[in-house]
C-alpha cells in the first residue's frame, strides 16, 4: 500500500474478555499498523466489547486520524452476543459520522464459535487497521 506524506495515527480500543484472542489480535494489529507506516498513538482497553463506544468518543476527541475496535463477541446459548454486536456496531458507525474520522469494526463474531474467533484473529485485526489507514489517508487527501 502506498503511503501519503502524512502519517495516520491511530487510536486502537480493545476488549479484555476473550482476552487469549483479544490480546493476540491487539498484536497482529500494532505489527501491521507499523507495517503500513501509520503510528498507533493509543492503545485504550475495555473490560468488553460492550464498553467500546464510550472509549471509542473519547479517543476520537484526541489528535488520532481513526480509531480500531478489536474484540471477540463469542456465541452462548442465548442471543446475548447479538445484542452485543448489534449495539457496538451501530453506536461505533454513529461515532464516526458525530466526528467525521473513521472507526473500523474488528470484533469478530456475533455467531462466531471460540475456534471461529482464534481462526480470525490475524483477518480481522488486519482488516480494522488497513480500512482505517486507507480511510484517514483518502480523506486526508481528499480535495473538494
């Protein structure tokens, strides 16, 4: 991916539950960041991926371009985990338009098995911080 002249930072928010995908997901993620030459200016962590929007406000009232979301919503034998994801990804999308930077959704799952989510792991935290970068640098660059 080419680079622009200016660097994108970012803000990445990660949930603790699920902490042995979370953790490694928070990994993948700094190393392909850095990869892309972008800098990862924060690093907030949440209890859950239910936390995530409060972090997400505060994050993007800070000097980052966009800000990841990393975390595991795991399936349990109720729809507990569809109403996390329904709720994170809405509340998440309105941020990004409240403060006009991106915010990418690197939560696996709802639905999503344990053996789903540890497959994922490399995929979506890529995923989240390649469309942040790509994001914030097209509307860097953007010229009306």
């Amino acid at each position: 991916m080419e680079m622009q002249e200016n660097s994108v930072k970012l803000g990445i928010v990660v949930a603790d539950f699920n902490y042995d995908i979370t953790y490694l997901m928070l990994q993948k993620a700094i190393s392909h960041a850095k990869f892309l030459g972008a800098q990862v200016k924060i690093v907030f962590k949440v209890p859950g991926s239910y936390d995530m929007p409060l972090a997400v406000k505060k994050l993007l009232e800070r000097d980052v371009d966009a800000v990841v979301t990393l975390g595991a919503v795991i399936r349990g034998e109720t729809k507990h985990d569809e109403v996390i994801g329904a709720q994170i990804a809405r509340l998440i999308a309105d941020l990004s338009l409240q403060y006009g930077k991106p915010v990418t959704l690197g939560v696996i799952g709802p639905g999503a098995t344990h053996e789903q989510a540890v497959e994922r792991i490399e995929e979506y935290a890529n995923r989240a911080v390649e469309s942040a970068v790509k994001l914030a640098l097209r509307y860097k660059n953007w010229r009306l």
